[in-house]
C-alpha cells in the first residue's frame, strides 16, 4: 500500500469502462495530490489491485466482464479487512444498489452525475478516516499482543461487582470458584477475604474515580503466593482491575532487604540496621525522657581462635555467640518486664563485635544485669566443630543521656568502655567515664606510632639463652623483638606485639625479625664463635602467609644461615588449624631445612599424640606449668608426661620460665632436655650474648655468669 502521509505517493485507482470517466476522475484525484491508475473492466481492476495496493479505490458499478459488485467482493476476499477504502460510482439511485454495495464490503458511494468539487473533499476525508481506523486497528493489535504477553489476570467489573469480562492469564494460582467467572459476582467467583478485599477496593475506585492498589495473599496446601491487584475506574458503572502475581518479587525484595539490613551468618541486624535502630531509641526516649543503654561486645582473643582452628571454627563459634547473647537478652529481666523483645535490640557490626541497645531501662544496674548475663552465658564451654572452646567478653555500657545524647557520641564512648575492659584484663564490662578517652587515645597514638617504628629504627632484637642441662651450656638462643619508643621507653613483645597482630602489621615486624636475628647468627659466626640454634618466633598470619617459603628461602640465601641452625616456633593451637594444611606447611618448612618447635605446649586445643602426625623436633612446655612445678602435685603431673611422652617421640623438650633453683632441680631429675628462663638470663643485647659464648669457651658456664645484671 502507498504512503500514508496523506500528502505524497498515495495512489488512487479508478475503475470505469468509460474513457472519459477514468479521465475526468484521474484530472480531480491528481489534484489532490494523489498518484491515478485506471482500469476498464472489474478484471483488470482486480489485477491492479493485487499489484498497486492502492490506496483508495472509485469503483463503477456497471462493466463489462466482471461488474463492480463481483470487483469489490473478489478485492475484500484478498486483503482479508476491509482497510482499503472503495467507493462505488453508479448510476443507478436505488436502495437495492445501495443495500448490495455495503453487502458486498463498500465503504462509500457515489451516485452519477458526480460533483467534481465535492468528490476530492469526500475522498481526502476518506484517506484520513482510513489512516485513522488503521492506526486504530495498529494500535489494537499491539495491546491484545502486550496483554496476551503479560502473565496478569484481568478483570472487567460493573458498579454492582459483576464480572463482564474475564482474562485467565495465570488464574489457576488464585484458587478461583469457577472457571467461568463472566455474569457472576466478585464474591461468587473469588475466595473469602480475597473477594472482600476486592469489592471494597471496587467501591472505592468507583467514588474515587481513580486508581486503587492493595497486595493479598492466598495460601494453598502447597504455597503461599503474593498477588497485587490494581483497580482502576473506566467511568461512572465499570472498573477494570489487574491482578499479579508478585510472589518472586516479593521474596527477591525481602532477600534484597536481608542483605541491606541483616547479617548472612547470623541472621542478626547489621551495621546499617543497628543505626537506624539505635536512632530510633534515641527519639523515643529524648521523646519520653527516659533512660537506654547501648552495650558494645566484643569477644576476647577471638583473632586467636582464627588464626589456629580456621575460619569454618570462628564462623561457627559467632553463630553460637549471637544465639547465647540473644537468648541472654531475651530473658532478661529487663525485656521480660515488658515482654516486648524490641526493648532488646541485638546486632553484629562485623567480625567479633556485637551490640545490644536496651531501649528503657530505669536505671544504669539492669545495663549491668544484662551485661553480667552475657558474660555467664559465653563463658560455659561450648562444643564447635569437634572442639570445647571458651570464649569470654569485654562489654562496653554508655547510657542516654549520661554518655551521649546522639548515634556517634553513645557509640563511640560504648566503644572505648569496651577497650577499657579488656585492658582491666579482659572478660568483665566497664561503663563508660570521661577518663576513658585519654586511655583510647594512648591506643590509637602507640599504633599509629608502631606503624611508623621499622622506618624509624625502634626496633631491635634481644636475645634469650636456651640452656642445655646436661652440659651446662647455652646452645640456642631465643631471638624477642623489643621497641625503644621515643617517648614510653623501652617495650617488650607483650606491649605491642597483640597490637601489631590485630592491625596486621605483625607480617612486616615478623619479617624484619627474620631477617635480623639470621643475620646475627651469621656476624657470630663471622666472629669465630661457635653456632648456635636461633629460634625465631612465628605468628598465625606468618605461619599461613602463602608467600612464607619464598620469604624464607630469600633471607637463608641472602643472610647465608645454615637453616639446620635456624628453628621457627609456632603455638599449638596454630597448627590444629586446618590440620591438613598445617601438616603440609610443617612438612615444607622441615624439606627447606629449617626445624620447627611448638612454643607455649599445653595452653591449647592439641594432644601430644596428636601432634606426633606432624614432623615437630622441639617441645615448649609453658610457663605456667613451670611455675609450680616443684610444689603443686597437678604441675608435676602434667609436666612429667609431657616430658615422658615427648621423648617417647623423639622429641627435644625445652621448660621456659625457670626462675627458681627448686625448679630447675626438678626439671633435671626428670631429664628434661633444655631449660630458658630468669634463673639463667633475661633477654639480652647481642653482644651480651657475644661475650657469654667467649667466657662459656673458656669453661664458664651460665648462671654463673653476671647476664641477669647486664639485662634489659
């Protein structure tokens, strides 16, 4: 078919057995700007049409071969519609020929003689109805496909709620009455609360002259499913109404939401939740001027418990930790009062760290009350993953309006109370005083200092002697990092090392030790002193570090250490880590060359019959067995197996923390191998350790020798 601008290339065609009419309508059709084909006989009209499809069409009556009437059926038959407009030119004024003209699918007609002025008005107005109608019926065709797309069921209802037409799309899911809902009521066709939901929407559309909206649920034995229904007003009597199926959407929102607001591994509130919520209690109760309390807990040596038993472990013990303390909550007396759970709000910010805000409470004690629950309820055993682990809590309390009357005051001070605890020595709660800020700052300006501490040549290394007792002499040495922070003085390990692990700095400090205590061995041996074992110790995250093999084969070749001499001490608990890889790892430290002891045996999660899967050479019983070793009968016992069991393995024990004659005595009757401690030497400057390997040349043997007096 021609354009249909109605302007340009429209094309007319005219029909007539009469030359002289197809001329006289070709000169009016031409000056309406329209492109004129002719034919002389209902056949050849045909054939044009079939090749033109022309836009209009002046069809006579009478003609030859095939007349008009036979012309206009034949052409509806090949273009299926009736879009093309044909008008039918005849002479004959009759009401038969009229009749049989719009029978036989004429859109007009034009009786004879024509008025010439008048037919190019008719025919322009016909090509615009025509483009019309065919927008019209375009425009038709694309909604029914967009509705046949749509999966939506479709309602078209009365004023009084009869249903007038009905479109299924996924009806089955809505539990309709009948399958045949057209002539019945919303009531008669929909279920319970479902039609009275509709009809009272319906009415409200109706005055309303608008759009109404609403969800509602139908649950079947299998499912429970989300539809949202629009309702929307078509005039005074009718209303058409739109229902779907939004159940995947509903729950991807709800997961969407989890996501935003809630924890994936506990379930708890998050960081995001817990502000909105802590924001809340602080208008409500700035609102009713009463008192809340924030707790801020965190667990104790929980980066320990990650680093030796994994990950999986650490996970599981959180979920376990977040279930104590909401139950702790829950059954406090401070949320039973009212039996209202959101008077307790718990969330987990991340890592090891949880709050609680207790939204009205009378006064600062049942802050405390619910601190002292969690504390009782974390510190019982609990059994994860194969393991009995005992966690405790630092808890941090700040109240409103006492500690801060907004979100980041309240947060912050419950945040240093906590730090607070844990330097009162850990698992006990503290409530917030303005003192505390000056202890939170000191932290935060010693790790800020620490990071600035190897560039500034503050570290540096002594050295503890390992004493053989069979001998006498001193055959290893234990090399501990030490600061000489320019303004607190000299710092052991025990000050910032924990630090340094929590920040992740204890990767660069570890490596620096290394590195320095290898080169050390190597300037004594220089020197033309004997060789001594150097022990060196290595943290959780060195010990797993993937680059941790490279790094030691780099200083053993840059320093030129026999790596016989070189033993790195790892804890126990470290290597019941993910024991496959542990053992792994010990097996790629022992082909390097290098031996490895397990420092602090005894404090952790493993047994000595355990440990024989892994190719260990030195045990390090600890201290604190050490201390009452020549008095407390439990002492004895445990040391002596270990000795006992040790040894069965072909193992080299060494007892640390000798300080006592007594204790040494004891040690050497049940021949344990080698000894560390006070009684011998404190850790000490390399040189210190220079000149005792000369003296001990010379036949003088520690603790003969002054070292305690030249130590730190």
């Amino acid at each position: 078919m021609g354009e249909t601008t109605g302007t340009t290339h429209q094309i007319a065609l005219a029909v007539d057995d009469d030359p002289s009419m197809r001329l006289m309508l070709r000169k009016t059709l031409e000056r309406t700007g329209l492109e004129v084909h002719e034919a002389g006989n209902g056949q050849l009209a045909l054939d044009r049409f079939q090749e033109l499809h022309p836009d209009i069409v002046l069809l006579d009556i009478s003609m030859p071969v095939m007349d008009g009437f036979r012309a206009c059926t034949e052409m509806r038959r090949l273009e299926n519609d009736r879009q093309t407009p044909i008008v039918m030119v005849t002479g004959a004024d009759d009401h038969d020929s009229i009749r049989r003209a719009y029978e036989v699918g004429a859109t007009d007609f034009i009786t004879k003689p024509i008025n010439w002025r008048i037919l190019s008005h008719r025919v322009r107005y016909m090509l615009r109805a025509s483009q019309t109608m065919r927008q019209l019926r375009e425009s038709e065709m694309r909604n029914r496909a967009i509705l046949e797309a749509m999966p939506d069921i479709m309602f078209r209802i009365a004023a009084d709620g009869t249903i007038l037409d009905f479109r299924p799309g996924q009806a089955s899911a809505l539990d309709l009455k009948t399958s045949r809902p057209v002539g019945r009521t919303v009531s008669e066709v929909l279920s319970g609360t479902t039609g009275t939901l509709m009809e009272n929407h319906l009415r409200r559309a109706l005055r309303a002259n608008g759009i109404q909206q609403y969800d509602f649920e139908v649950k079947s034995a299998l499912e429970e499913r989300v539809y949202e229904s629009r309702l929307v007003a078509s005039g005074r009597d009718e209303v058409f109404a739109i229902v779907r199926d939004v159940t995947d959407t509903k729950r991807a929102e709800e997961r969407m939401r989890q996501l935003a607001y809630f924890d994936e591994m506990t379930g708890l509130p998050n960081r995001q939740f817990f502000k909105e919520q802590l924001e809340q209690s602080i208008a409500q109760a700035r609102r009713y001027k009463r008192q809340m309390a924030l707790l801020f807990v965190d667990l104790d040596r929980f980066k320990r418990i990650n680093d030796t038993l994994g990950h999986n472990i650490g996970d599981l013990l959180l979920k376990r930790v977040a279930h104590q303390i909401s139950h702790s909550v829950r059954e406090s007396d401070v949320v039973g009062r009212a039996g209202v759970e959101e008077l307790g709000q718990i969330a987990r910010l991340g890592g090891d760290e949880f709050t609680v805000v207790l939204s009205e409470i009378k006064s600062p004690e049942e802050a405390a009350q619910v601190a002292r629950r969690i504390q009782e309820s974390l510190v019982q055993p609990m059994k994860v993953g194969g393991y009995e682990i005992v966690i405790t809590p630092s808890i941090g309390v700040a109240i409103y309006p006492d500690h801060g009357e907004d979100l980041n005051t309240l947060l912050k001070n419950a945040d240093v109370a906590m730090y607070y605890a844990k330097g009162e020595g850990r698992n006990n709660y503290q409530f917030y005083t303005p003192a505390m800020n000056e202890r939170a700052f000191d932290r935060l300006t010693l790790e800020n200092a620490l990071r600035r501490a190897l560039d500034n040549n503050e570290l540096f290394i002594h050295y503890q002697p390992q004493v053989n007792l069979e001998s006498g002499e001193m055959v290893g040495v234990e090399a501990l990092a030490r600061w000489q922070h320019p303004e607190r003085g000299l710092l052991s390990a025990g000050n910032f090392i924990p630090l340094a692990e929590e920040t992740g700095q204890v990767i660069l400090i570890g490596e620096w030790v290394l590195r320095r205590a290898c080169e050390q061995h190597c300037e004594w041996l220089q020197a033309g002193l004997p060789p001594l074992r150097m022990a060196v110790n290595l943290s959780g995250l060195q010990f797993r570090q993937e680059g941790l093999l490279f790094l030691l084969r780099d200083v053993i070749e840059k320093t030129g250490i026999d790596p016989a001499y070189l033993e790195l001490e790892v804890t126990e608990s470290i290597l019941m880590q993910n024991t496959e890889q542990a053992r792994e790892r010990v097996q790629e430290l022992k082909d390097l060359g290098v031996t490895l002891a397990v420092d602090d045996f005894g404090t952790g999660y493993s047994s000595l019959s355990y440990l024989k899967n892994f190719p260990v050479k030195t045990l390090k019983i600890d201290q604190s067995f050490i201390r009452n070793v020549a008095e407390d009968a439990d002492s004895m016992a445990i040391t002596d197996a270990i000795i006992a069991m040790a040894h069965s393995l072909g193992m080299r024990v060494i007892a640390e923390g000798v300080e006592k004659d007594e204790q040494l005595n004891y040690l050497r009757r049940q021949n344990c191998d080698e000894v560390q401690g006070f009684l011998f030497s404190r850790p000490v400057a390399p040189e210190v350790i220079d000149e005792h390997l000369r003296r001990q040349a010379e036949g003088v043997l520690l603790p003969d020798q002054p070292l305690l007096a030249a130590a730190e």
